[in-house]
C-alpha cells in the first residue's frame, strides 16, 4: 500500500506486525486498531466493538489528508530507494543465495559450542 502512497489501517495479530503497526501510527501513515483479546464469552461484544472500531479507524484515515500526505511521502522515499522491484530483488537473491544455508549452518555450530 505504501509504494502507492496509500494510507494504512493495521489490525495486528503476531509477529511483528504490532511493532509495524507501532510505526504506521508514529510516521502518522495510518492507524493501528488492536484486536479484542478478551475470553470466549465476550467473542460476540468484542466482534461488534472490533468492527465499529476499524470503520472509525477507516473513515478516520480516509478523511485526514495528513494520513494520505504522509504516506505519499513513503512512496517518494521507496521509489528513490529504488521500490518494491529493487527490494524483491534483493529478498529473491538473498533467498537463492547459500546465506541462508551458511547462517543455519552457523548457528548449529555456536549452538554446539
């Protein structure tokens, strides 16, 4: 969405996405709406609230030209970076590369140390 200019509504859920979402909300890109994390019994209220709370945070983003403005700041800095082509490059060469191989590799052997 970024290397577009489009602003974000990130609902996280694991891994580092809540850290992206920490960030969308810090370079005011967008807004961060956290999932209800409450027992079973309240699946239904949270369901509801959870739902109210992203079209908000939606129609909050949409509105907000600043949100917009921003975001089409990060699509000029990845373009000049060289964007989303030069980055797969990059990800695919990595991943054909023995670098993955020779760090598992590396840390077999501290882990044998």
């Amino acid at each position: 969405a970024l290397s577009m200019g489009v602003p974000l509504v990130v609902c996280p859920g694991f891994a580092d996405q809540p850290v992206n979402a920490a960030k969308a909300e810090s370079l005011q890109i967008g807004l961060k709406v956290d999932r209800p994390m409450r027992p079973l019994e309240h699946a239904d209220a949270d369901i509801a609230a959870y739902r109210r709370t992203t079209a908000d945070a939606l129609a909050r983003v949409a509105k907000n030209l600043n949100f917009k403005e921003n975001a089409m700041k990060c699509k000029q800095a990845f373009s000049a970076s060289g964007g989303v082509s030069l980055a797969t490059r990059v990800l695919l060469g990595l991943a054909n590369s023995n670098l993955p191989r020779q760090a598992k590799l590396a840390g077999a052997k501290l882990a044998g140390a």
